[in-house]
C-alpha cells in the first residue's frame, strides 16, 4: 500500500540469521576457550545434575524476561490503540467543521477565521497524536484517513473561502476594487499573461501594492494570526511530508489560496519562505522604469 512506509521500523531476515550465526559462533567459542585454558579442577567436580540446573536457571530467567517483554508489547499495543482511535476521531472534527463551513451560504471574515481557528485546533492535536504512531499498517490507515479528508472536504472547504471571501471583507470599498481592476486590466492587456495557477494571486498581489487599496486595507491580529497559523498547518511542505506521503505532495499556498497567501505576505508575523525561482511568474509593464518584468 503506498501510504505505508515499507521497511521503515522492520529487521530484514538474512539481518536475523547472521545476527544468529554470530550468537552462536560466540558461544562456541567461549565454550572452547573455557576447555582449554580452564583449569582440571574446574571441570572435575561438575557433574550432570550442575548442568541440568544451569540450563534450567537460564531458561527460568528467560522466561521472566521474555514475559516483562511480552507486558512491555502489549502495553504498548494498547497505547497505540488508544492513539489511533483519538486520531481518527480528530479527523472526523475536521471533515465535520470543513463540510458545515463549505455548505454556509452566509459566509463572512468572521466566520471564516473562526473555522480556521477550530480546525487548526483539531490539526494541532492531531499532529501531535501523529508523531507518537509506530510506523505500521495501521499508521499508514492513518495517513489514509487524513489525505481523504485533505484533499476531500477541507479542499472543498478551501476553494469555498476563495469563492465567498474578497478584499470587501477587509475594509476595501467596492467602488475602490472596481477603479484598483480597471488599473491593473489595462496593464494587463498591454503584455503576457502569467502563468494560469498564479493569476489570481499576482492580481491580489497587484491590487494590494496600489495606494488606494493599500490605505483602506485592514486586517485586525487576530484575523491574521489565524490565517497565518492556517496557512503553516495546511499548506507547509516541511510539515506536511509525513501526512501526505504516497502521494504527489508539493503544495503551494499561492494556488491553494491567493487571497490568504497576498494577506500573509503583507501582514507579516514571521518570516514567510517562498521560493521565486521554482514558480517564476511575471507580467510585462512596457512604462516600467525597469526592463519590464516583474518576477514573484
């Protein structure tokens, strides 16, 4: 199955048998050296019955060993049980939050940022469930659980905060978007066209650096911290590679959600890492004082 990864906590056979072969070569050994260098007296006295109750004393303290061993696993077990029980229950919050979010025909700002809130809360917990898994069968049904309701419900829920949320919910006037979209159409029009998946973010990008819309823009902190921690919980490569392993998993806020990736960059909290040359994108502006190419 491709959520699992094969072989990761697994001892390959032919590791188990030299591991064996070289036990018991030792052992060998150290009988022959006893038999040699040992002295007649050491070996006189010891009779049949002596070795009998050696061996018998050795198989007693391996049987207790391996029963404070077999406690150990079964512990264990019921932990892991336990874990991926809450695990998939914190994912079936989140199905439930993103599918009531995506299906509210009253959409606004604060409502949106407070489903952020709850499903990062969720996320957080689960994250943190993750980690302490065993990489099995069973963490890889995990894994399973999640991309399913990554790519399913909360995706849904995604494109409906990019469909119903727009610079009007952050102070911008309507009569403002109109004059800030006739600017930048002309502009457009006058040279190529960017890249498909970027245009909508490079057009929020355009749109917040002109002066009309950068003065009525306003996000308050809390707004911003939720999308901010939003965009490094669902959207952040690095912390994401284990939730979506098997899978092509290279996601870019940029495309995923423009209007959130533009508010992040300008209200900046912590240094935001994009990578431009990866996704090189521009608009040629013949009036510009440069060559003409504004590079993301």
């Amino acid at each position: 199955m491709h959520y699992e990864k094969k072989g990761f906590n697994t001892v390959s056979l032919k590791a188990v048998i030299q591991n064996s072969v070289i036990g018991i070569l030792s052992l060998i050994a150290f009988v022959l050296l006893l038999y040699v260098h040992a002295p007649l007296e050491f070996w006189w006295p010891i009779k049949f019955i002596d070795l009998i109750n050696a061996i018998a004393q050795i198989a007693t303290a391996s049987a207790f060993f391996l029963a404070v061993h077999q406690y150990r696993k079964n512990k264990e077990s019921e932990r892991q049980k336990v874990l991926i029980e809450e695990s998939r229950a914190l994912i079936n919050r989140i199905k439930s939050d993103a599918d009531a979010f995506s299906k509210n025909h009253d959409t606004t700002a604060k409502n949106s940022i407070s489903f952020m809130d709850r499903v990062c809360g969720h996320a957080g917990n689960f994250n943190a469930i993750f980690k302490e898994l065993n990489e099995d069968i069973h963490k890889a049904i995990v894994r399973m659980h999640w991309q399913d309701m990554y790519f399913g419900e909360l995706n849904r829920a995604i494109e409906h905060f990019n469909n119903t949320i727009n610079l009007n919910d952050f102070n911008v006037l309507p009569t403002t978007q109109l004059r800030a979209y006739q600017k930048i159409h002309h502009k457009k029009s006058t040279g190529t066209d960017p890249l498909p998946i970027f245009e909508k973010y490079l057009t929020y990008q355009l749109l917040v650096d002109l002066p009309e819309v950068s003065f009525e823009l306003r996000v308050d902190n809390d707004t911003h911290i939720a999308m901010h921690v939003f965009e490094k919980t669902f959207f952040d490569n690095e912390a994401l590679k284990d939730h979506l392993y098997g899978c092509f998993n290279i996601i870019d806020v940029r495309v995923r959600s423009p209007l959130m990736a533009v508010l992040n960059e300008r209200f900046l909290i912590q240094e935001i890492k994009r990578n431009p040359l990866s996704y090189k994108t521009f608009w040629y502006f013949p009036d510009s004082k440069d060559s003409g190419v504004i590079t993301v």
